[in-house]
C-alpha cells in the first residue's frame, strides 16, 4: 500500500520548517532508512528518512517552499508493484491534495459615494528611517542560527542580506544568494621595490 511521507515534528517548539532540498528524485528506489530528504528549521538541518522500502512515487511538496506545517504530505512512498493509481487514492483516503487550488481572490467591494470633507491645512512630510535590509527585533539580527554560522564562515555581512523566511527572518538560502552575489576580489597590488638611495662619496670612501 502506498505509504504518505509526512513532515516530521523535529522540536516541541517547532510548528514546522522549510523544504530545503529533496535527496531522491522521483522513480528512485527506496530502502527502509534512506535519507529523502532534508528539512530546514530554526535551529538545524534534519533529515526524513524512509520508515518502509518501495519507489518514490510523487513529490507533493517541492524544495525551497518555506514555512511548511507539520504533518503536511510532502511526499508519496508506492511500495513494489503499485501504480500512479494508488498515489491519487492514497491522497484522497487522507484529504491530501497534490496540488491545492489557490483560493479566489475577492472582488473588492465598490466605493460609498461620500460628501467631500473639509481641507485640513497641510503639514510636512515627516521623514521616516530607510527599512533596515532584514528585520531587527529588540537590536538582534532575526536570522536563523544557520545563516549565521554559514555568514560567519563566507564572511557575508548580515545586515546587507535580505530575508525571506518566515516573518522576514535570514534563512541559509539568502546567506548562499548573497555569497553568489559578492564580487570576486581582486588581487592585491605587487609591492613596489624600494627606492634606492644615493650615499655621497666622502672623502673617506674615495
């Protein structure tokens, strides 16, 4: 029977974690223990191994999608002899969908028609501070352990990095987009030699 691969729950704290990369393709072989793939949190890395043997069937959930809750389908594991048949009616048996329809946007509701109010006198534009590059809560960076670790080992400046994790916090994948973004340096000057100095002949040397 087809077996659902599930997003484990890797911390009492944790509500879920990003899908950073999956390490078997579909109509791989699968042996019990297998690492299929890896997920990103707060704190680590961790890895879904295979509970059972079969063939990865389907991904549901691709890599790079972030902020994946806990015991979301990410994947369909069909054991020896199963078909595509079996993906879809494992999925609808647990109210999964493989790929869940965007919900419609709402048609805005058409303006009231309102009496114009009376012109307040104008005042000047107060000057705000430019947005920071990624947010700071309470003077900290919010940046994952990770992407620190990882900025600290490529020299990447924190604060000229962007994040696009949960709630805007730097997550490993920003640190390695601003790594690839650094020019290469250039090579350092050659050091001129040193200026030869003249001595006067004395009349002692001669």
């Amino acid at each position: 029977m087809a077996h659902l691969i599930k997003l484990p729950s890797v911390a009492a704290d944790t509500s879920g974690g990003t899908l950073h990369q999956w390490l078997k393709k579909e109509g791989d072989a699968v042996a019990v223990g297998d690492a299929l793939a890896e997920i990103e949190t707060e704190k680590a890395i961790v890895e879904i191994n295979a509970e059972q043997a079969g063939v990865l069937g389907r991904i549901v959930i691709q890599a790079g999608a972030a902020s994946v809750p806990v015991n979301t389908v990410i994947g369909v594991l069909l054991a020896q002899g199963e078909d595509a048949s079996a993906i879809d009616r494992a999925l609808a048996e647990a109210g999964a969908a493989a790929q869940p329809a965007a919900a419609p946007t709402p048609e805005p509701a058409p303006a009231a028609v309102t009496a114009p109010a009376p012109t307040a006198p104008a005042t000047p534009p107060q000057i705000s501070n430019p947005p920071s590059a990624a947010p700071v809560p309470g003077g900290r960076l919010f940046a994952s352990p990770l992407a620190r670790r990882l900025a600290a080992q490529w020299h990447v400046d924190l604060l000229g990095v962007t994040g696009t994790g949960p709630h805007g916090r730097i997550v490993r994948r920003d640190v390695e987009a601003a790594r690839d973004r650094a020019p290469a340096s250039a090579p350092a000057p050659l050091a001129g030699r040193a200026a030869s100095r003249r001595v006067p002949h004395t009349g002692m040397r001669r």
